[in-house]
C-alpha cells in the first residue's frame, strides 16, 4: 500500500520569476577544473551539471535570495548565498577537498553518510529522492546500499542479518519512535518522513558511535535542513492524491509546511492487486518546521509531524482456510525541539526534547484490538575541542516509553509496560598521526521495567595507506531491550545483546570511491518462545543465539560517464540464529545470502530530462516446508526488479514545473517472498501452500507539482 506516500519532490520547486541565466565555472584549488560537478539551489532541481571543463549554464526562474550549492565528490560542498534579481549571475567557485583527500586519516567503518564527508558520502537527499527503486523512501534508498537485505513483504531496513526491528532512527539526534507507517499482513510499509526534509542522512551498518543506544544492528541518523533560503510554494497532484508546501523566510527564522492527501483508489483500479481490499488505503499527512537563528552560532529548531492511514481489506488465512476481514485504523504525531550552540572556541552544546506517539486500532475479523506507543525522549550533548587532534564528547539522554494493547472482547482485557531508560555515554576522538585515528567510547544503559544496568565499551580506528586509501577498524557491544508488544507478556525478558566486528577498506580519487567491508556479529541472549504472544509468560526466554558474518562491496562512479552517475553495491551475508519459535540454529526467513543493487542516473540536458534506474537482485530466501522433514529446508526463488523514472523540466504559464514518472518492477517479475502452509494435511498426507507475493506486480505513479 505505501507506494501512495509517494512525496518525492513536494519541497523540489523554486520560486517562478523572470528568466535569468545562471552561469559559470567550478575548479579546485590548483584551479583544475571539476567535472560533472552539481550545481542547484536548495530544495529545488532548478540547476545543472558541470561539463568536462568544469562550466555550466542554465535558465532559472528564481526570484530573492536562494543558496546554491555545489558539490561533487571528493570535495567538500560549498554553498553560496545569492540574491536573484532578475540580471543574469556569473561565478566561480573552488571547491576544497575533503580533509580524507588531504592526508587527514577518518574512521569509516560500517558509515554510510549523505553529507558527513568525513565519513564516507554517499548518498544526498537528491540521491534518495531520485533513486528509482526506492519511491522516494529513506529506507528504501538506503535498501540499496551494501549491509542491506531485500524483505519486500515488510518495507523495513534489515541490515547484516538483524531484523527490522533492530535499527533505530534518530532525528536531529532525537529518537524516532515509529519511523514507519503502520501496514497490513504481507503488505510492505515506507518511512513517514521525506527525504527532501534532511540536509543529512547517515546509515550505520555497525560498529557506530556511543552516542547511540538501544540499537541491536544499524541506526540512521536523520539531520533536517536549516533556514529556509526564501519564500516558497507549491502544489502537486499525483494518481494518488494531491500535496503542497509553504515556506516563508525573514531574516534569521523560517517556517516551512507541507500537507499531503493520498488516496490508493484509482492506482489500485489500474493496476491489479493481489490483495482483495475491502476499503482502498487512505493517508493524510501534514509537517511543519520552524528554524531561529540564536545569536552569532546557535541555532533553534523545531518539527513536528502529524499523519493518519485507514484501510481495509479480506485477508485469506490460508493455514485454516478461511477468508478474514482486517481493518486498520492509524495516527502518529511525532515531534521534537533541538538547540545546537557553541558558546566558545572550546566548547559545543546540543541539546533536546521529542516525543512520538503512535495509535493502531486493527480490527481482525471482527475483534477490535488497540496498541498504542509513545516515547518522550531529553537528551544534552557536550562536546570539547580539545585541540586540533583532540575531541572529547559526553552526554546523555532518558527514554520513557509506553506500550499499551487493549482487546475488546466481552470485556476490555488491557496490558501495558511503561520502562524509563537513563543512559550516559562519553567518547574521545584522537588524531595520533595525520595517517592514524583512533576513537575510544563507553555508553551505560539502564532500563527500569528489566531492572538492568549495561555498560558497552566502543573501540574504532583507522589508518591512511596512501593519499587516496585508508583502512579502518571497529569493534562495539551492543544491547537492545525486546520489542515492547513481547514484554507485554514477558515482562522479565533481559536484553538481546550483539557483538561488532568490522574491517574496512577504501579508495576515494577524482569522483570515484570503492569500499570493501567485512564483519563478524555475535548474538546472544536473543528471545524464544513457543507460541509468539502466549498468556504463558513461562514459555519466553533468553535462551537464542546466532551470527552473521560477510562482505560488502560498494563502488561509484560519476566521472567515468559524462554527465552520469551510477553505483553498485553488493552483499554476502552467510547468518544463522535460533530464536523465536525456531526448532533449530538455522537461516532465518529474511536472509538472502547475496544482494546486488546497480543505480544508474543521468541528467540529459537536450531533452531537460532527469533519468534513473535501479536494477535488484536478492537470491532465494529460506522458509520453513511443513511437507520436508527438514527445518526451514525450502528456498523461493531469486528476487529481480528493475525500476524506471523520468523526471522532466518545463515552464507552464511562466512558472517552473515538473511531470515525473515512476515505474516500479518494470518487466512485471513473479517474485515471491516465501510461503504459508495449510495447517491441515489433505487427502494425500501433504499440505497445501500459498505463496507470499508482492501486492502487485508492475506500477506507476504520476506526478505533476507546479511552483505559485
């Protein structure tokens, strides 16, 4: 269902004006000049590319001050303030490299980061929002970096062989609670936040910082923009609803606001669907953030978010052969305040209150059941800058979470946990040689509902091999209690615990970067149970175990090609837990032993037309045959999707538009995800089966957003 979120340029059009020529040149220091550079002005696709002499040239219809931005990779983006007043503008910009490209060794292992050059950049707000796969969702962009698996009947991020459930998001270093929308049985979900909101995105596949906790597998850290760069609007209709956004910009504040309306009706009528929906889904969603300029360097901010979805549908339970009727009813507010300063030279602050609440009212055949989630999170950060090798960062932060499930039977039958968790973690950055790094790190959790206290040492460290190539090191523990919705039956489970060993090498040089990446994890004291939410509190313990261990290799290119920019990822995961209800130490059902993900993306100037694809592949996933003697012995067949867009650039009654097009699983591939079984045997002693496959095969979503 969630393809009807499909917001991915609702902040992407400038202000309309008269036309006017932006141009000139990018170089770097040596005044080279810098290939294939980007060139656009913030929260907009109005810009260009630089051609093989490092020049460039394009018509804007921008109006007042903008910001605009260059970067390319293997250096450091810039971003110049300008006024557009109706005169055609020409500059030169020099780019700085990266401090990695200057001899400065940085740690990067198991650091996937959109803007935190330091450590490793790879993919921007632009990059998510434009890689075709992914429909314009954070997670699924990040689906296609190395460490993630394919689990398409889910939607969620599965990294190196940990669950769902085991990465945590982080908003302005705030966590987010629910970070996905609520979904139905075998229908995949989508991240309720678009990427166009964010200046940085950093996806941790392991071995991150102390700062984080909770965290059994991978944390994305979500950072949202700073001040507007000018008065805004906005309006977009898609086949599956309609949007618009606001933003107004006065001297040292902004507010920005967006509301969307979407409605699967008619997509669902063009496209056929697996699924027998009873009421097509439905989702209204609207956000605001508010920016202040705090003297010279502190900045205040404030978001809040708030959506709701309904949907109904028949579900076949195929295990007792019946047809059961769900509906679902959700509404999430998530909302947080943040202040970043630094009051001196030496020192830097950053500090913050959030909450996120989630309400999720499923009717299943008929049996009304409530869950309802909510996290108030404070947290304060101090950093200190030592010197020029020498940083010191120490904070901490406390989590009050509660999850209460209500069932309307004859009686209202209600259980709720409310655990308050403190935590403290202190971390040291050292720059011993200008080819050697090493970060020392220690985080203390407590959790009042389990009554235990963890302390969590975190080691990382790297080593430059050449001017362009480094090798780096980390090793952690990490403890993430169980999901609430079990320790509302098992209130005296302790936590999961995961053991991180990565090594890592990379290569960057003129627009390129290469990284290979191998990683050891241990679980242990991972939860088992007979039957999963059992009244038995007796049948829960901590008795799973497991491992994952593998490689992930990760090239791009954007200077091989003119005007084209691709990378590929690749995974090798070979895992094995006993948890849950499993009989055995075995592959669990999410894990695909290899992963492959290539993105291609291309502006062609001549027709103003923005191309992208991504091809993906994952091979068979193991699920459990109930007609083989054998455990988890069956095996799907491979995954294969290859998504198409196009995003073209015009002028409709003077003002700048854009017509985006959006083909998922665009050659129609029969992929299946794994398999329910009769409970019953037939007449011939064997059980029947049904596939578990994607709702529907080939789709596509039109767009067309004009700017006011």
């Amino acid at each position: 269902m969630k393809t009807l979120t499909i917001i991915l340029f609702f902040l992407a059009i400038a202000d309309a004006g008269a036309q006017v020529t932006i141009s000139g040149s990018v170089t770097d220091r040596k005044n080279a000049p810098i290939p294939y550079a980007n060139i656009y002005f913030r929260g907009s696709y109005d810009g260009a590319i630089t051609d093989t002499l490092g020049e460039f040239s394009y018509i804007s219809d921008a109006s007042g001050p903008q910001v605009l931005l260059i970067s390319s990779v293997g250096y450091a983006e810039s971003a110049i303030g300008l006024t557009v007043t109706g005169k055609d503008t020409t500059i030169h910009v020099v780019l700085e490299e990266e401090m990695n490209q200057l001899n400065e060794v940085t740690i990067t292992a198991g650091v996937f980061s959109a803007s935190d050059k330091k450590k490793s950049a790879t993919l921007s707000s632009f990059d998510i929002a434009t890689t075709a796969s992914a429909v314009g969702d954070i997670y699924g962009a990040y689906a296609t970096m190395p460490g993630s698996q394919k689990v398409g009947e889910q939607g969620k991020l599965f990294v190196r062989g940990g669950e769902g459930y085991e990465t945590k998001t982080y908003m302005d270093g705030m966590l987010v609670q629910s970070p996905y929308f609520s979904s139905m049985p075998d229908i995949p979900t989508r991240g309720r936040f678009s990427p166009m909101l964010f200046s940085e995105t950093v996806f941790s596949t392991g071995g991150y910082s102390a700062e984080f906790g909770n965290a059994l597998s991978s944390v994305v850290d979500l950072t949202t923009n700073g001040l507007e760069p000018g008065d805004k609007a906005s309006i977009g209709i898609m086949t599956v609803g309609a949007n618009g956004s606001f933003s107004k910009r006065w001297e040292n504040s902004s507010l920005a606001m967006t509301g969307l309306y979407a409605n699967n009706g008619l997509h669902h009528r063009l496209f056929k669907q697996q699924v027998d929906w009873i009421s097509d889904p439905v989702l209204w969603d609207g956000m605001a953030m508010f920016r202040q300029r705090i003297g010279e360097t502190g900045l205040l901010k404030s978001f809040i978010s708030v959506n709701a979805n309904e949907m109904a549908m028949n579900y076949d339970n195929f295990e007792e052969g019946t047809m059961e009727r769900i509906a679902l009813k959700d509404r999430a507010l998530y909302a947080n305040t943040t202040y970043s300063g630094q009051p001196n030279d030496k020192w830097l602050i950053k500090t913050g209150v959030a909450y996120g609440g989630d309400t999720e009212d499923m009717n299943y055949n008929h049996l009304p059941v409530q869950t309802s989630k909510s996290a108030t999170t404070a947290k304060l950060v101090f950093t200190h800058l030592t010197s020029n090798k020498i940083k010191i960062r120490a904070g901490s932060d406390m989590v009050r979470e509660v999850c209460r499930k209500s069932v309307f039977l004859d009686t209202v039958m209600i259980m709720q946990v409310i655990d308050i968790q403190p935590s403290m973690f202190i971390e040291s950055e050292l720059k011993l040689t200008n080819k050697l790094a090493l970060r020392l790190g220690a985080r203390s959790e407590y959790s009042s509902l389990l009554g235990e206290l963890n302390l969590l040492p975190r080691v990382s460290a790297a080593f430059k091999t050449g001017e362009f190539s480094q090798i780096s090191m980390a090793w952690g523990k990490y403890r993430q209690k169980p999901e609430n919705t079990i320790l509302l039956f098992a209130p005296m489970l302790h936590s999961e615990e995961s053991d991180h060993y990565i090594l890592n090498f990379q290569y960057r040089k003129e627009n390129r970067i290469f990284r290979i990446e191998s990683y050891i994890k241990h679980y242990d004291d991972l939860v088992k149970y007979d039957a999963l939410y059992s009244p038995d509190a007796t049948t829960y313990n901590n008795n799973g175990f497991g491992y994952a261990r593998g490689v992930d290799l990760f090239w791009r290119d954007q200077k091989s090609l003119k005007g084209v920019d691709y990378w590929i990822s690749y995974s090798f995961l070979n895992t094995a837990r006993d948890y849950k209800d499993y009989l055995e130490s075995t592959v669990p059902s999410y894990a695909s032993a290899h992963n492959l993900s290539l993105v291609y993306k291309q502006f062609i100037k001549s027709l103003n037309t923005f191309v992208g694809m991504t091809y993906s592949f994952a091979s068979g996933r193991p699920y459990n045959d109930r007609n083989s003697e054998k455990f988890m012995a069956g095996r799907t067949k491979p995954y294969n999707d290859i998504s198409l867009n196009l995003t073209y650039l015009m002028k409709l009654f003077k003002k700048e538009c854009i017509v985006h097009l959006g083909i998922t699983n665009l050659f129609n591939f029969q992929n299946e995800f794994g398999y329910r079984y009769s409970n019953t045997p037939g007449e011939d002693g064997c059980y029947a089966s049904k596939a578990i496959v994607p709702n529907a095969g080939r789709q596509a979503i039109l767009l067309f957003m004009l700017s006011l």
